[in-house]
C-alpha cells in the first residue's frame, strides 16, 4: 500500500501514485456511490477487518483510497486513512488511540482548534494535557509523567511560525516509548518529511496545501501501519469520513502539489525579503530571514522554506486593519494554502478569543498580520501589498 512508487521522485509520485486508471481513465473517475456490490473478495475483505475494502463509503471509497495511496507515497509512509477535515483527523487520533488515564504533551501554539480539543475535550473523557514549548524539546521531555503515551507537534506554528525540531522530538520519544504525532499541514510532505525523521504519525488539513484550491474541507493520517490499522476502526464508529466527490477536488489538487510549492514558498521569501526593510513594517517573520529565531532549525527541518509568512504594521491593530482593507488582490479571508493568497489579522479572527495580554506574550503583538502566499506574480502581490501600506 503507499509505496509501490518509491522509486520515483517527488513530483511523479505527486502526479501519478494512487490514481486509479479504471476503464482506462487517465484520472480517478468520482465514484459517487455510498455502498458497493458484495463480491466474495469484499465478502473475504470483510472479514479480514474491512480496512481499504470497498464495501461502504464510511469506511473508504475508489476517491478516498486512490488518496490515501499519494499522502502515503509523498510523505513515505506505510499506510494512511482519510476523513471529512483535519479537525476529523485529529479528534479521531486522539479519542481513537487514548484512553481514560492516558496524558499527552503538546503545546499552547498548536492550532486553535487543536488547543480546544485537547483543553475542553480530552479532559472530559478522562485525558490529560500538558502544555509545553514546540520551540524547546527540553520542555516537552520534562513535562513527560509516568502515564504519558503521546507527544503531539505541529512542522511550524500559528501564527507566529516557531520552527519545531521535529527529530529532536523524535529522540525524546524514542527514548520514552512514546508516540510522535506531528500536523505537517503548514509545510506539506513537499516542504517536510516527518515519517523519516522519526514520526509515527503524520496529520494534515487536506483543505490547505493539499488540496491547494481553497475548494474542499478534509483531513488525512498517515504513519506506521500497525497504528493505522488501530484507527480504522475508530474512524468508522466516529464517522468522520469523507466524500467521494471531496476526495476527487483533493487528488485532482495533489497532482500539482510539487509545481505549486515552489512558487508558494518563493513569493513568500521575496516579499518576507522586501517588507523587511520596508519604513512602515515594524518586524517580519518568514522562516528563509536569516533573524528568524529558529533560522538554523528550518535549514535543517524545513530547508525549501513554506509559503506562510507574518508581520507587523507600526502603528497597531488599527493599522494592519487599514492596511488590509486597502488590499485589491489579496483577499481578507481565513484559511491558508490555496492558489490565492489570504491574509487575516489574528486579532479579530484566530485568536479573538486570547486576551490581549495572552497573545502579546505569544507573540501576537498588536499589528500582527499573518499571509498565506499564493502562486500569484510576485510583482503583482508586492504592488499590492506596497498600495496598501502607502494609504496608512
Ligand atoms: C495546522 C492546522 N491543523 C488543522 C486544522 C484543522 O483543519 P480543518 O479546518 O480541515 O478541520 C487547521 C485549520 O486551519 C490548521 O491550520
């Protein structure tokens, strides 16, 4: 399963791996069906334990597996299962793979969603939470317990792009017997490879980079098999699966991964490059800026850099609200890893609900802008982004 491709390069395995030519289709048709003739080979699938047997479309679908297949193939991992969105993924390996008395470290950084999971829900059901620094691996070690079972990274952090050492962390877990989850979201298996650095499992938004259209909501989980073959069956009593026809936008958005990335992460350098000397910015953040705190680390983590980029406007959250309504091109909207490019102001979106005094020790300074980086021309987006600040 995933493999078969691994003596390909990146961007074959990202255009053909997993794509399934039936009838000889040069694409994956959408297999718009919830259920599938009973044949003695499903009947035999069945009752092996069902894992990527086409029988319902909860459990997977021609779409979901040929999906399945190219994650596994990008990111070098053994096997993989596929849900309705990342928040999917997430929740289903933690409700699915933890159990009451069960602790995890992670850290206040990850994704808000995330954070909510594991602060409102997990301590329901019995899980608990520690909270250390991604930046730091030393502090996740220390807040390891005698019941710690997970250690749960993210590549790069929201929004205030902290670098986390992934091997590091794979060192930390090895040692304690304890699992590595990582969310590569935010750089895609193009930008990082968790699994050869040590994870067991690896997370994405298929919404973001994967997909890379802005069109779909999904999630997906790719790692050691054994694991997988653990979640399957909390993903069908949870049900967080996804559709066919979203499975399709999400293959069809794959196949261009490695010729979107580049450009992504270039214009996101270029303009981190330029609006660091600009008069009106006060500090940008882009993980390719020689003053990024964690410069070294990205070289060595994440060396083709990402496409997300952060700054502040002088003058406030008034300011960077000014500027970003002066925008023609780049849209006001939240999200990230599309063909356009985004921005929001975590202020009053992401982090709205953070006290202002919690956001500024996280960094989130008043005038933080955060930007997911399109394939627009770079000349275009700087042209844009140099009218809007030359109106505040
Ligand atoms: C890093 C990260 N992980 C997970 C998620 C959740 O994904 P979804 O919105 O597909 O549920 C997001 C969403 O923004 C994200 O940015």
């Amino acid at each position: 399963m995933g493999n078969d491709d691994s003596d390909k390069r990146f961007a074959t395995r990202s255009v053909h791996s997993g794509t399934k030519h039936i009838e000889g289709a040069v694409n994956t048709p959408i297999f718009q069906s919830s259920t599938y003739y009973l044949s003695d080979d499903r009947y035999a699938g069945w009752a092996a334990g069902a894992q990527h047997t086409l029988i319902y479309s909860r459990l997977s679908s021609v779409n979901s597996e040929a999906c399945v297949e190219k994650i596994c193939a990008l990111e070098g991992a053994e096997d993989g299962e596929l849900f309705a969105s990342g928040m999917a993924a997430i929740s289903t390996v933690m409700l699915g793979l933890l159990s009451n008395g069960d602790h995890v470290v992670a850290s206040a950084d990850v994704y808000g969603g995330t954070y909510g999971l594991m602060t409102e829900e997990l301590p329901r059901f019995g899980i608990s939470v520690t909270m250390a620094d991604m930046q730091d691996p030393s502090s996740y070690e220390a807040a390891i317990q005698e019941n710690t079972r997970m250690l749960y990274i993210e590549t790069l952090s929201n929004p205030v792009l902290k670098v986390c050492d992934v091997e590091a962390m794979a060192v930390i877990a090895r040692k304690h017997g304890l699992l590595l989850v990582i969310d590569n979201t935010f750089t895609s298996p193009w930008g990082c490879q968790p699994v050869a650095m040590g994870c067991d499992l690896v997370i994405h938004s298929t919404t973001k980079y994967l997909g890379g259209h802005s069109d779909i909501v999904g999630g997906a989980v790719v790692g050691r098999k054994d694991l997988i073959a653990d979640l399957f069956p909390k993903k069908i009593h949870f049900g967080g699966a996804p559709d066919p026809h979203a499975c399709y936008l999400l293959e069809r958005g794959m196949r261009t991964l490695s010729a979107r990335m580049p450009i992504h992460c270039e214009n996101a350098a270029e303009i981190a490059k330029r609006l660091d000397s600009h008069p009106k910015i006060e500090k940008t953040i882009h993980t390719t800026l020689p003053h990024h705190p964690d410069f070294e680390t990205a070289q060595r983590i994440m060396p083709k850099g990402t496409g997300m980029l952060a700054f502040v406007v002088k003058g406030g959250d008034d300011a960077a609200l000014r500027f970003m309504r002066n925008l023609k091109l780049i849209f006001e909207a939240t999200s990230l890893g599309g063909v356009e490019s985004l921005i929001e102001c975590p202020f009053n979106s992401s982090h709205m609900f953070i006290p202002e005094p919690v956001r500024t020790a996280a960094g989130v300074v008043p005038g933080f802008v955060r930007v997911s980086i399109g394939i627009e021309d770079v000349e275009d987006l700087w042209q844009d982004i140099e009218q809007a600040l030359a109106q505040i």
